[in-house]
C-alpha cells in the first residue's frame, strides 16, 4: 500500500499528515516506511505487511 501526500489545507479540506497515515497503516496491520521530500511539503509512504 502506497500513498502520495500533501501535508496543506485546500479550501479548508485537510490531506493527512504523514504522521497520520503511518498511524492508519500500523492500525490495520503494516509497517509504514516515510519518504519526505520538497523541502518535507510532499512524502511517499510505503507499507508493508510484516
């Protein structure tokens, strides 16, 4: 499982945080790896189920 995330508020929507999502991912089984980068605007996370 893989998402692109941008961590900014658009038109009061709110994308989630990285943090957030490997929070998701650990709850339903993976283990979450980070990638950020764009000057830590943009990451890739990976999870994996162990």
């Amino acid at each position: 499982m893989a998402f692109q995330n941008l961590s900014e508020h658009v038109q009061g929507n709110h994308f989630l945080r990285p943090g957030e999502i490997e929070a998701a991912m650990r709850a339903a089984g993976f283990a979450p790896k980070t990638w950020l980068f764009g000057d830590g605007t943009e990451a890739v996370i990976v999870g994996r189920r162990p």
